[in-house]
C-alpha cells in the first residue's frame, strides 16, 4: 500500500469507529507505522468520524510532526506500543463505551468466556489508571502491551493493536461486543467461565494459527471440569434434603418418576 493508501484507510476506520459508537467527540486516535522513524496519526482535536486523508499527521519515532498535521498527546501512547512491540504496524485506541463503563465499575474483561476471543484477541486485562494525555498513560501500557493485542484503560477507554490497520480495528471491536456479552451475562446472574481443560485446547488451537495465547493465570484457577465430582455432590444435596424432610423420600419419587413413564 502507498502512504496515500493508509492514510485513506485510517479516515475508513475513523468513519467505521464513530458510526459504531465507539468514539465521540475528538475522542480516540488511530496510527500506522509506516517503517521505522515513519508513522502515520490521526490530527488532535477533531473527530475521527470526517477526517480526509490530507489531515493525516506524519510522524517521526518520538511523535515530532514531518508535515502540517499535528498528532495528538496521546500519540506518545501508541509509539510506546511500537518501541515495546517489532510486529505491532497499526494501533487503535477508542473509548468503546460499555468496555469503559466495565473501568469504572471495577469488573474486569480478563476472565476467559468466549473461546473465539480468547483464540483470536487474547485476554484483555486492564490497565492501570493514569491521567489522560499525561507521561503515565504510556507507561501503565507498556507494561502489558507485551504479552497483550487488547487492552482496558482504567476509566478512559480501549487500546487494541494489530500486524495492520484492519487487523487492530477488528479487535477493537470485539473488545466492545466482549465487554457488551459480559455485561449482559452479568445481568442475567452468575458469568460461568471456561473450565482449565477447554483453557489448555484453546491455547493450543491458538497455537496451531501462530497465536500466542496466554491463559495460565485462568487455567491455575479453573479446576478441570468434573462430571462425577458434580453428580456426588447433587446425589449428597438430594440425601440431605430428603434427611431434613424437605424432599420426598427416595422410594416415593422412584414410584412417581415411574408412572410418569407409565
Ligand atoms: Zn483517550
């Protein structure tokens, strides 16, 4: 692709981000590298939704403008996710609002319930908060950046990476569908997470595409499941309720279940 190209892209993805809820106003920022000491970033505060590709911000590696655009503060953010990451050619951030509303009311993304995202994105812990814009925003990131495509900011927003542009929106989007399905789960009671076995098949189904997907943390604390394990505690449960009165006894129930059948 030629640099007019990407920049023509990065307006498509600003355009599919703001359509889609994920930005608002001036939020977010998205940036390409071009090659090493050549980046692409969108300009400070204007929307991401109408941007043409001559207001694109070309950059040096410390973020120091080559042209007329001017990138915004938070682009120091992204360069830390080069600096940190060689394979790394495109980086999204956006303030995705259910994945932020899930900051503010401390429940983390990180717990393993959907197998494609797990294969696909990874987990997505959260990082720590610090100001947006300040020289802590680039630190609390490269700390996980490493091991991590997708990350929660601790009450601001998202941050997802990519080998390129489409690769990084895409899972900025799951990172939003993630956060609304865990939202809805909760709603709905209890979220069951993958038990340490499926965990284990699906690192290694990742594995298989040339993913590096780390749930450890989650296999070490999801016990293996355990059919029989299950039904000896439901057969305990069962004695005990009929000892306490509170179920028929178990002759009476035989007899019931085989009229049913009757
Ligand atoms: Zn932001």
């Amino acid at each position: 692709m030629t640099e007019q190209e990407h920049k023509k892209l990065i307006c498509e993805i600003g355009r599919r981000l703001y359509e889609r809820g994920l930005i608002s106003g001036a939020d977010g920022n998205i940036s390409i590298r071009l090659r090493p000491g050549r980046f692409l970033a969108t300009p400070a505060g204007c929307s991401k939704g109408f941007l043409k590709p001559e207001d694109i911000a070309v950059t040096d590696a410390a973020g120091r403008p080559l042209g007329p655009g001017h990138p915004s503060s938070e682009m120091q953010m992204h360069l830390a996710v080069y600096r940190k990451r060689s394979d790394v050619g495109a980086v999204v951030h956006a303030h995705p609002p259910t994945a932020v509303a899930m900051t503010f009311a401390g429940v983390s993304l990180e717990q393993c319930i959907m197998p494609e995202v797990l294969i696909y994105m990874g987990t997505v812990p959260t990082a720590r908060y610090a100001t947006p814009s300040s020289p802590e925003c680039p630190q609390a990131v490269e700390n996980l950046i490493e091991r991590h495509d997708a990350l929660l900011l601790d009450r601001h927003g998202a941050l997802t990476v990519g080998e390129d542009l489409l690769a990084a929106w895409e899972r900025m989007e799951k990172l939003e569908n993630l956060a609304d399905v865990v939202f809805k789960a909760r709603s709905l009671g209890a979220v069951r997470t993958l038990s340490a076995d499926e965990l284990e098949r699906l690192e290694k189904m990742a594995a298989s595409i040339g993913r590096k997907v780390d749930a450890s943390m989650w296999r070490e604390a999801s016990p293996p499941y355990r059919q029989d394990l299950i039904d000896k505690l439901a057969a305990q449960v069962a004695r005990l309720l009929r000892e306490s009165g509170l179920a028929e006894p178990e002759s009476m129930q035989d007899h019931e279940s085989q009229e049913h059948q009757q």
